[in-house]
C-alpha cells in the first residue's frame, strides 16, 4: 500500500534447514544471520526495502513489485522483487537478485506461499572504484 512503512527483522539459517539430523534438531543448530529492516510503499503495489544484515555487514536494497491480486477470476498473486545486496556496508562484492512469489489464500485463515530466489551474477569491483 502506499505510503505505509514496516520494519522487519529476518533470521536466516546457515545451513539448509532439513539437512542434518534430528540430534541438530534439523539445522536449528547452525549459526543465523540476523538483519533488520525498514520497508516503504512507494505507490499501491511497489515497496522499496533496504536491509542490514549483522554477518559480512551486508546491506541488501530491493523493489518488490505486485504482478497479480488475487481475485474470484484470477487464482493467485504473484510479485516480482529485483534488489542488489553488497558487502562490507555496501562497499564490496555486489550481488544482484531477482524473487518469484506466488501466494494462494484460501479463505481467512490459511494462506500458502511459494518463492524462488537467485542470483543473477556477483561483481567484485576493485576497493576505490
């Protein structure tokens, strides 16, 4: 929505969640990154977002953008986020992404999502460019 703000805190495991074993308790045991987060709704369906993340100080910034509002004709909706995430507080080692989400809500109370997230390549460009 527009003009409306949030801010997120995200904790990302270091290890795949489902590798391992139960005595790992199925990754919960790995180490996490812990970012924080402001986001703003530029117009009604575009949210700028910028994020610091306490592992490599990494800064991430992106634009999340809704393709499709579900709606009695239409089944799903889908959004796109492209963004660029640099290391060493946005100094070093820039990492471009793009994010498919698609999500279903069925009725009040239960919603599934599914997303998909890569990197498109990562640049290192030279300290003092």
């Amino acid at each position: 929505e527009r003009n409306q703000m949030g801010t997120t805190i995200q904790h990302r495991f270091s290890a795949p969640l489902f590798v391992g074993s139960a005595a790992q308790l199925f990754g919960l045991d790995s180490t996490a990154n812990i970012s924080i987060g402001f986001e703003y709704g530029v117009w009604d369906g575009v949210m700028a977002s910028v994020y610091r993340a306490r592992t490599d100080r990494n800064i991430e910034m992106d634009v999340t953008g809704t393709l499709l509002r579900q709606s009695a004709s239409i089944p799903l909706s889908l959004a796109a986020k492209i963004g660029v995430e640099g290391r060493d507080n946005f100094r070093e080692f820039y990492s471009p992404h793009l994010q498919l989400m698609a999500e279903r809500r069925f009725g009040r109370r239960l919603e599934l999502l599914a997303s998909s997230e890569g990197a498109c390549f990562q640049m290192v460009l030279p300290k003092g460019t």
